[in-house]
C-alpha cells in the first residue's frame, strides 16, 4: 500500500462513523447522576440524625457499682469471660462420664 492509498481508506473510514452524540452521556444520563448524589445526600442526613439520638453508654444509670468479692479482685481485676467460667466451675456438670456401677446386664459377647 501506498500513502495515497492509506488517506483513502482513512478518509473512506472517518466517513462511515456514527454521529457525534452516541456513546456520550446526555441530559438523562446528568440527571441520574443528580438524583443518585440527593438521594446520598437525603440517606447521610438521615443517619446522622439517628446516630445523634443514640446515647453514650447503654449502661443503666441506676445499676449498682460492682463490688468484689474478694480483696484480691480489687489490686487484681478479673478477665474478661471470668465470671462465665466461674459460674461453669460451679454448677453441675450436664455430661456426665460412664459409671462402672451401672445397672445394666452384662452384654453377651460372642
């Protein structure tokens, strides 16, 4: 091919293309954009006005103030999760083991 040739196919290609406007966002398309940017605008709003509302602490303000049990607990406070464990320690365990002194008759092996 030559250059003559190659300014043809260019000039012969440039001619067969599509108006201007398409594939380029229009007016409906700003539009979208606008509404979805208040509608983001309207859902920040909404939410800072209920993380306003929430209080500070959920703690109730008529609890009473946690006394230790022991002295120990004042120097040394208890991790977090002991209470749980202490309250399983203490109570009854509700999987027991196999007893030897079961009454059930011997199985037959054989």
């Amino acid at each position: 091919m030559t250059a003559g040739s190659v300014g043809v196919v260019v000039r012969a290609a440039a001619g067969d293309q599509l108006p201007e406007d398409v594939g380029k966002a229009g007016p409906l398309g700003l539009l979208l954009i606008v509404l979805l940017l208040i509608a983001v605008a309207l859902l920040v709003r909404s939410m800072t006005t209920h993380l306003k509302r929430i209080p500070r602490s959920f703690d109730p303000e008529d609890a009473s103030p946690d006394i230790p049990d022991t002295p120990a607990e004042l120097v040394d406070p208890p991790q977090p999760g002991q209470n749980v464990l202490d309250t399983l320690r203490r109570a009854p365990r509700a999987i027991e083991g196999p007893r030897d002194d079961d009454d059930r008759p011997e199985s037959p092996k054989g």
